[in-house]
C-alpha cells in the first residue's frame, strides 16, 4: 500500500524508476544534443547518450524489458518511452533532411524505423555481446546511420 499511496499506481513507480534512471543519463546531454549547430554531430550525440545509457544500466534494462513481456504496465512504460527516442530521432533527421537533402522526404520515416531500431536497448546488447563497450557499439551505429542516411565521413564536421 505504501508504495501505491506513494506513487498511486504500478505505472507511477515505473514511471518514477524510469525518470530516475534516465534523468541520470539525458537531462545535461539531450539540450546539448538538440542545440548542435551541425545536425550529424546532433545524431551521433544521441546515439552516444544511448549507448552510455544502455551500457551503464544494462542489467536493469535486461530486466525491465524481460518483464515487459509479462506486465501490460511495464510494456506501456517502455513502449512510451520508446516513442519518446523516435521523435528525438525525427526532429534530429528532419534537421539533416533541410541541411542535407537526406533522408529524403519519401525515404524518411523508413529512416526513422532504421534508426530507432539501431538504437534499440536490443540492438545495443546484442551488439555489445561480452566483449564490447558502449563506446564501440557507438562506433558501429554511427557507421550503421551514415550507411541509411547515404552521407559519407566528409559531411561530418567530426568524421564519425
């Protein structure tokens, strides 16, 4: 009871658990991320705080997401901030689209489903495996995100 009297529901703690984790990890990064001048440096930010993020609460995600598939409220929180990860994506690539001409308009919700798949907590740990760090696996989605979006190393004011 005290934790419904504190929360006032399962999803308000989940919802608490899930600001407190990611909190740690996104409130300083994602205004830096979003006020990038130059859009890819945007888009490689994000993957890099996700990936930190999935590296550093791993285990907890694993579980979490594990629940899920046993909880309506677990999947309901997840799912909801999972879409909150596909709209950063699409204000990030709708940046890059006006700067860039790509993705292009007909292309670029399939741009958006890539990316968000690339930068699924799944994704990451499979990626990751055993012997991999975040900062790896970043290295491998940016590669991943030049190769959807066609923009080589020479657009990126920083090479990635």
């Amino acid at each position: 009871m005290t934790v419904y009297y504190q929360f006032g529901s399962k999803a308000g703690l989940l919802e608490a658990l899930f600001d407190d984790l990611g909190g740690r990890h996104f409130r300083s990064r994602l205004p830096n991320v979003l006020s990038q001048p130059e859009p890819l440096d945007g888009l490689a930010g994000l993957i890099d705080a996700f990936c930190s993020f999935w590296s550093a609460e791993r285990l907890v995600t694993r579980r979490i997401r594990g629940m899920a598939a046993l909880d309506a409220d677990f999947e309901e929180s997840i799912r909801g901030r999972d879409e909150r990860r596909r709209q950063l994506l699409r204000v990030v690539l709708g940046r890059i689209a006006e700067k860039y001409g790509r993705p292009s308009t007909e292309s670029f919700d399939e741009a958006v489903d890539v990316l968000y798949a690339l930068t699924r907590f799944e994704t990451f740990d499979s990626l990751a495996g055993d012997a991999r760090t975040a900062e790896e696996v970043a290295s491998l989605i940016h590669g991943l995100a030049r190769l959807v979006l066609g923009i080589d190393d020479a657009a990126s004011s920083d090479g990635r």
